[in-house]
C-alpha cells in the first residue's frame, strides 16, 4: 500500500494545532481543549494501528522516500524499527492523558487553554518526526524544530521563573544542535568524497567508511548534542531549572518525551554510523553514565522541590539507560530500548500525581506535607504506586529494563554494574523518603481538607498505572518488537555477544 501513513501521524496533531490557532479566542470556552483531545485520541488511534500492522522482524516499515533537497543530498525519508515504533507509541499515548490531566493548566497561561493545547500538538508531531526520520538531515530539522512549542510552553505557563528556565533551556539546547551541525555538515562533505555524491539517508551512511579521525568528530558533535538532550551529567542542569518551573503536563512531554531523543539518537546515530568511534568512546562514556546514575540519585535525596527531585531521578535514570546502550552487548540495548519507554510512563505518573497535589497545596516543597493519605487517600495510593515504578520494584515494568542493563554492564565489565547497583538502593531511599514526608504522620495545617483525585484525574492516570503493571509482568510484546533492532544495531556496529566462558569439564558436571 502506497498510503504514507507516518506522515499521515504526525500531520495529524500539527493540524490540529492550526486548527486551534486559527479558532477565534473565546474565555472560558472549552472547545479548544475538546478539539485538541480529538486531535490526539485520532493520532493515538492510528499509532495503535500502525503498531498492530508492524512485522516485528521486518526491520524499518512502513517506509516513505522523496527526493526534498537535491543539492544536499536530503531526502524527505521516514520509516520505524522496533527502537522507533516504541518510542512513536510513547509519544502518541502520553499526549491524551497529558491534555486530560492538564485540563485546567492552560487557562491562566499568556496564550490561554487554546494556545496551551496547540502547542502541545505541535510537540506531539514533530516528535513524531525526529523518531520516525531515516535522513539525517530530515531529523535535524525536526530535533531543532522541537525546541519551539517546549520553549512556549515552559515561557507562557508554569512558575514565576518560567521565562528564565526557558530561555536556559533554549540556549542549553541551541548549544549542543550547534556542535551537532558541525557534524552534520561534515557528512555532507564525507559523503561526497565517497560515494560520489552527497547524502543524509541513514541507510546509505551507515556503509560509509569516514575514517578513524574523521569518524571520531563527527562523533563527538553528535553524542555532544544529545548528551545534553538526555540529559547527562554534567550537562545536565538546565532540567531541573526548567521541570520546577514548567507545567506538570509540559514536564511531562520534556522528560518522557523530548529528552528520549538524547538516547534514541545515540543509538542511531553515534552507534550505527560512527561503530568503531563507539568503541573507541565508550570507557568514557561508561564512566560518565555511571557518575549521572550515582550524582542524580543524590542529588535527588537532597531535594526538598518535589519537581526537581523527579528531574535528578532522570538525571540517574537516563545514566542506566546510556549505560545500557554503551557497554555493547545485546543485554543492555534491549534494555535501554526498554527503559526509555518504561521510564517515561512511571515519570508521566509521578509528574503528574505530584503536579495534582501541588496544585491543591499551592508548594512544591517537601516540608509543606505531611498526613495526605489520611485526607487524599487514593492521590497517596497512586502515587504509591508510581513512586514504586520510579524505584524499579519487581512487578512493575521499569523492573526488567533496569535488570537487563545491570546484566549487560556486568557482562561488559564487572566493576561498572557494581557502581551502578548501589544507585537502586539511593532510589528505594528518595523515592520512599519523599513518600513518609508527604504522605505519612499527623496532618499538617496547609493539607487539611484537601481535596482527592476526582474522576478526570484518575482516568488520566488510569492508563498508564495499567500499563506500567501489566509490562511489569509481561513485558515480551515491547521486547519482541525491541531485539531485531538490537540485532541490527549489533551488527553494524560489528558487535556480538560474549560467549560464556565455561569449559567442557565444568560443563560434564
């Protein structure tokens, strides 16, 4: 069939978010907030069908490819493995239960509900685009492009340092796209020295020989650009800033969404293309996913913001994950594909039960709680729940993605996974600790009469508690689709899989 459909998702919420814009301004009114949830329950609905219509063995589907900028070499070219499907799905299933628990985020914002919500769609389907592009330059287009509705979103609502945290947060991220365009305009060069002609296709690059110090820079601009998308230590300090400002629903899509293009681009890019600047890089790299698992863990003890401890709980989580995707075996990849979405359901939840309880409270201190399970009991039950998610327990789904890299960088050296295991012991004591302060004990004055999670609130959350269990105990559809393209990744970066070291005497016994 000749029907582009991933054009077809993400053009759905950008019109969507036309749409809005062009609707005349009415207070009050909420058919902007109606017409946005349509627009994203309609893409959410197609990225099902698009997922149900994958072969999990047939590499990149669903493919599109025209000729966009000859002179460059760019091409208008899409397509999804495995790693891309699951990211696509997060970002089309978090977008709905975004705008249902923000329903009355936008309405104080500088733009109003409708600019609120059309910002949001935006967001959606360009994020769509940066997961779904198989041209370099294509994707660079939609990593840069990304950066407007979060910048609106962060400056036009939130706290009263929105528009500090914003523009921290732009100039963090117009930094690290710049090195990346170095690198960029460095494939077209090395391109047309060898093959005869430039290209950005993903396909054509990745059988490209750039050469050792070549191949090293333009590594390095790219891992540099998404580092700071992840993010890592110590590159990492825009996040904080901006969650304790932005919206619950605008954390959200930054960290559970945007800043998985930190780690889907390592494995795309720097892996796939630069394999043997990947080898040579990654004791660092270890070592710096290990230093952000441990700082972020506590750092995050040592929080009294309820939102900025959340954003130093990604800091370590998304160290596991890079940790995942650089210790080179097939363990940890399949277990970094599977943290990135594990990981942005469990901080969707905690972002948003949190984001709840702070609206009632009006604080996002710590020390402002105390006794809200004896007035709020299911806001305490759920976020229960969703803070045992963010601490990995076993039945719940971040559980088995956290295992799996643990194995992999045991696999890869011992000493990494045992600098790494100590980090699950800091999450049981934030995540627990922030739990008894605010939860537990005698009621404090500012808690008293305040009010439980009504109908909206849970059944926005009802998805995503549903499926953080459900994958905690089966979580073979995510990998089924997940490992063919960890098999791919392996083979172009010319990896495989240690063999045990057992000899056949030990075996007899």
């Amino acid at each position: 069939m000749n029907v582009p459909w991933l054009t077809l998702l993400l053009l759905l919420p950008i019109i969507g978010s036309l749409v809005l814009t062009i609707m005349p301004a009415r207070p009050g009114s909420a058919l902007p907030k109606q017409i946005a949830i349509a627009f994203s329950v309609l893409t959410l609905a197609l990225g099902v069908a698009l997922a149900v219509g994958y072969d999990a063995g047939g590499g990149y589907q669903f493919t599109e490819n025209t000729t966009w900028i000859k002179l460059f070499g760019a091409h208008y070219s899409l397509g999804v493995d495995g790693m891309g499907l699951t990211l696509v799905l997060l970002t089309v299933i978090l977008t709905p239960v975004v705008m249902v628990a923000s329903w009355n985020d936008g309405d104080t914002g500088r733009w109003g509900a409708k600019g609120f919500f059309a910002w949001i769609l935006a967001l959606e389907g360009l994020s769509v685009g940066v997961f779904a592009a198989t041209d370099v330059f294509l994707f660079y287009v939609f990593f840069e492009a990304t950066l407007i509705p979060v910048y609106f979103l962060v400056a036009g609502y939130g706290g009263p340092n929105r528009v500090r945290a914003a523009v921290k947060f732009l100039l963090f991220s117009l930094a690290g796209g710049l090195v990346m365009l170095a690198s960029v305009i460095g494939l077209y060069v090395e391109s047309a020295k060898t093959s005869g002609g430039p290209t950005y296709l993903i396909s054509e690059l990745a059988d490209l020989d750039f050469g050792t110090s070549v191949g090293r820079w333009m590594f390095v601009g790219f891992f540099i650009a998404f580092a700071i998308k992840a993010p890592m230590f110590p590159v990492h300090t825009w996040l904080p800033d901006t969650t304790e400002s932005a919206t619950p629903g605008t954390s959200v899509l930054l960290v559970s969404v945007l800043d998985k293009i930190g780690t889907f681009g390592m494995i795309r890019f720097c892996l796939e293309l630069f394999p043997e600047a990947s080898r040579w890089a990654t004791p660092a790299i270890v070592v710096l996913a290990i230093i952000s698992i441990l700082y972020g863990a506590i750092m995050a003890i040592g929080s009294n913001n309820i939102p900025r401890l959340i954003a130093y709980t990604s800091v370590s989580h998304f160290g596991f994950i890079v940790l995942g995707i650089f210790v080179m075996n097939s363990q940890g990849l399949s277990g970094a594909n599977l943290y990135m979405f594990n990981h942005g359901l469990s901080t969707a939840a905690l972002f948003l039960i949190t984001g709840f309880m702070i609206s009632r409270r009006g604080s996002a201190l710590i020390s402002d709680y105390g006794g809200v399970e004896k007035v709020a009991p299911v806001l305490a039950g759920l976020f229960l729940v969703a803070g045992l998610s963010s601490l990995s327990l076993p039945g719940l789904a971040p559980f088995v993605s956290e295992l799996l890299v643990i194995v992999g960088a045991f696999v890869y050296t011992p000493w990494a996974a045992a600098f790494a295991v100590p980090a699950t012991v800091l999450a049981a004591i934030y995540i627990l600790w922030m739990y008894q302060r605010t939860m537990t004990g005698p009621v404090r004055e500012g808690v008293i009469g305040m009010r439980d999670l009504n109908v909206r609130e849970v059944s926005a959350l009802a998805p995503l508690l549903l499926l953080i269990i459900v994958l905690g105990f089966f979580p073979k559809p995510l990998l089924d689709v997940i490992n063919p393209s960890v098999e791919h990744t392996m083979s172009e970066v010319g990896l495989s899989d240690p063999q045990p070291n057992v000899t056949e005497a030990e075996v007899a016994k």
